[in-house]
C-alpha cells in the first residue's frame, strides 16, 4: 500500500512492526544523514562551516514553526520538553499563594516544575481525570479553575501520554483567558501526528521533543512562545544569543531579542536541529493532514480487529477526542508481559494506561497493523489459548 511517509526512510521495518512512536521514534534515513553531515562538516572545517550551517538552523526554525502553525518569531530551540516547561516555572515572578491548575493523570514533565515551586508559595490544584477515564472535558478544568483565585497557569498536554486522549486547546485557551491564567502546552504526544494551529487556537506556551511523532533525535526540540507572553517569562539562562546584538560580543548593554530566540541562550544542538529539519520537511512533504488521515485509519483498523476479537479499546475514539495513541486493554494478562512477549515477536509497543499502547505513524501499513493484532491477540491469550478480558 501506499503510504504518506515513504517506507524506504525507516530501515526499522526491517526488523520490526513499530508501533511505539509515542515513546521514542526511529529516525528516517534522510535525519540520519542530515546530522551525519553536519558533524562531517564540522570535522572537516570547523568554525569555517558556521555561517551554512547557522542558515540551516533558522531555516528548521522556519519550517516548524510552520508544522506548530505561528510564526518563525514564535519559536525557540530547546533541549526538551522539560526545559520548555522549565522555562515557564523559572521565567515567571511568583507570589505566595499563585496557583497553576494540572490534570492529576499527566506525565511528570507536566507535574513536576510545578510542585518544585510550593517553597515559593505556589499551589497546585489537580483536574481529576477519575484514574481510568478515557478523555477529558474542558468541563472538567471548570471547578478547578474556581477553586481558589484565579490560577497564573494551566498546564497541560495535548495528548494525554497513556491514553491518548486530546484536548480541546482552543476552548481550553478561551477558558484560561478569561480568567487572565497562561495555557501552556506539552504537545509531544501530538506534533507531527495532528495538524496544529497554536496561534489561533490561543496557546500562549507550547513545547515539544523531537523524538517522537516529529521522528526527530533525542535531545532537541522546539518551543513556541507567544508575543503577548514573552515579556512576563524572564529567559533562565540568558547568555550571548539572547540578545539583539549577538554576536557582537564587544557590546555589553542587556537588550533581549524581541523574538523568543532569547530563550535559547547559548550555542543550540546544531546537528541535532539538521536532524529534526530533515524529519519535518519529511512530514510537510506528505502533508500533515495526510499523515495524521493515515494515522486515523490505522488506528481504526487496529480498533475493529480487536473488538472482533472482544478486546476491549481503552483509548477515547471519538472525532474530537482521538489521537495517534490507541490503548487497549490486555485481558487478564499484565501489560508489561504482553508488551514483553510482543517484543520477542519483533512488535514494538508499550505497556501503558493499565493496558497495551499501540502509536503507528505514517509509514505504517496496514498488513503492519493486521500483523500487530495477531501478535497482541496471541500475546494476551497466553499459554491457555484463549484471551481473558476485562
């Protein structure tokens, strides 16, 4: 079959059925050579090679700010997600008794910047998801929101990790507006997998690692920052490329760049970012409405074999509510050993949410997807021959 994505970029279908994208992706062949060929530059011409490779850069920068739907001015570089959120916790001037409003089923990345300031007086007040829930109303951030002054910051993700439910950004952004609170956004779980439109939707922070539906390397990713935000979020490491004149290094006056480049500091992953270029202009090639249309029907295909099979899909599929991420539920047979035994089988997935988390992309087929449910079928039968659900 045809597929948006071409196969012949990913030398992991070689070996396996990869269905783990939300976990750490396999980078195409065009990122491979694109940071191959930013180190050999560097090896062979060091500081001679700086300006073509500083133009790459700013180009990336241009081409995913057009994926996360702001403009290039919008965009940083950054190591990760962590530090994206790093840089709202660290860059605000907190008071005593602020508050910031997480759902209470988020990965840590969320979480955690937050509970590191309660020493400064800042309170979290968790949206509770009800443990197994398989989505999140907007509704549900409404008691939250009230439940004290109102918050400085709603955190969140985009796509919940483990079950793949989506938000509404968008009303979401209306709602924190509204009551003058930041909507600052994990959208790891998402980018590259759905089309995004952060400046109309609202979002006033979103951050996202290159390592998993962008197909991009570890260790890099990209932040957008809003204009009407930038001024309030005081950079943390500001350093020679924070500022207006940089590169000018005579000059010792402290004029921060109007652009969210302030952010970025110091020298940024050079080679990393050719890398995460190459996978980008990989996904606006195909057209990201077309990777995410793939995406869909994969998982709707994967949905419906199972369900013939009376395996249950843990995962919210509805139009509004999916994503990439399809979780179902394995039975009586603990996910980590389902996960296990499909890994031997050379299908990869992982064992999240209280069930077996399957995340194609779009170079997956769908002989792929009828291969993974025979496996994962098997798998959760076990030794009885049969599977025991729940």
């Amino acid at each position: 079959m045809t597929t948006p994505l071409p196969r012949g970029q990913f030398p992991v279908t070689a070996r396996w059925r990869y269905f783990n994208h939300a976990s750490v992706a396999p980078m195409p062949l065009a990122a491979v050579g694109a940071m191959a060929r930013a180190a050999e530059a560097t090896a062979a011409d060091g500081a001679m090679d700086y300006e073509p490779r500083a133009a790459e850069v700013e180009r990336v920068r241009t081409a995913a700010a057009g994926l996360l739907g702001v403009g290039r001015d919008d965009v940083a570089f950054v190591k990760n997600t962590t530090e994206g959120m790093a840089l709202v916790a660290a860059g605000l001037d907190w008071r005593p008794g602020d508050r910031v409003v997480v759902p209470d089923h988020e990965f840590p990345t969320v979480l955690y910047p937050w509970l590191a300031l309660a020493d400064r007086g800042v309170e979290v007040t968790l949206v509770p998801t009800q443990g197994t829930a398989r989505a999140l109303p907007i509704d549900a951030f409404e008691a939250a929101l009230a439940a004290g002054p109102p918050p400085r910051v709603v955190a969140t993700s985009w796509v919940q990790y483990a079950r793949g439910w989506r938000i509404d950004l968008a009303a979401l952004a209306e709602r924190c507006h509204d009551v003058g609170a930041l909507l600052v956004v994990d959208l790891i779980q998402g980018l590259g997998a759905i089309p995004a439109a952060l400046d109309e939707w609202g979002v006033d922070v979103g951050v996202a690692g290159g390592h998993k539906w962008l197909l991009g390397p570890e260790g890099i990713g990209v932040v957008q920052v809003a204009e009407r935000c930038r001024d309030a979020i005081r950079p943390m490491a500001p350093g020679w490329a924070s500022v207006r004149q940089r590169g000018e290094y005579d000059d010792p006056s402290y004029r921060l760049d109007a652009s969210a480049r302030r952010y970025e500091g110091g020298t940024v992953g050079v080679a990393a970012i050719h890398a995460l270029g190459a996978s980008i202009d990989l996904l606006l090639d195909a057209g990201i409405e077309a990777v995410a249309a793939h995406i869909d029907r994969l998982g709707d295909r994967a949905v419906a074999a199972l369900a013939a099979q009376d395996i249950a899909t843990l995962s919210d599929r509805s139009a509004e509510g999916r994503s990439g991420i399809v979780t179902v539920a394995s039975g009586s047979t603990e996910p980590d050993r389902v996960a296990a035994v499909l890994a031997d089988a050379g299908v990869a997935v992982a064992a999240r949410g209280g069930g077996i988390r399957l995340s194609p992309h779009g170079y997956n087929t769908d002989d792929e997807v009828d291969e993974v449910v025979e496996a994962l079928v098997a798998a959760i039968a076990g030794p009885r021959g049969r599977p025991e659900h729940r």
